[in-house]
C-alpha cells in the first residue's frame, strides 16, 4: 500500500474527503517525526511504538575498493510492534 490509497482508505473509513485525509496523515507523519527528534517516543496502544535506536560506529567495506572504512555513529528511528498488531499479523495457515 503506498501513500495515496493509505489517504483512500482512510477517507473511506473516516467519512473524510481525501484532502482532510492526506492533511491528517501528513499532520500525524509530521508529530511523530517531530517527537522522535526531540527524543521522545511515540507509543500507539495496540499498534506500537516508534523509538530512536543509537547505531554503534562500526568498520566497513567499501565495495568497489574492498577498503575499510569507518562508519560513524548514527541515532536511527525504528518501530516495535504491539502485541495485538503482531497477533494480527500472525496468521496461522
């Protein structure tokens, strides 16, 4: 699914027109980026939680040269899953 029928679906499911949507999934998009780079955490009930991991400095390879390279620090955002999201995603065949 990509952006725009993520805007149709929630307009369909919301009553909303698709310019309310996209304005309120933009808004949404934009709160959340902005917290995690205030170093907050955004926890979504059920859903899950977006968090700020910090990625150790590390040796790398440069793959044309096979040289190695330093690789610095980085802080990187990434999601945890809920419970009932991953129960939901479990499907048993």
């Amino acid at each position: 699914m990509n952006k725009m029928e993520l805007v149709d679906a929630i307009a369909e499911g919301a009553d909303l027109t698709k310019a309310s949507a996209n304005r309120a999934l933009d808004a949404m998009l934009e709160n959340i980026a902005s917290a995690l780079k205030a170093g907050d955490q955004v926890g979504l009930v059920g859903f899950g939680t977006f968090i700020i991991k910090d990625r150790a400095a590390r040796t790398g390879r440069n793959p044309q040269t096979g040289e190695p390279i330093q690789i610095k620090a980085a802080k990187i955002p990434s999601f945890k899953a809920g419970k009932a999201l991953r129960e939901l995603v479990d499907i048993k065949e």
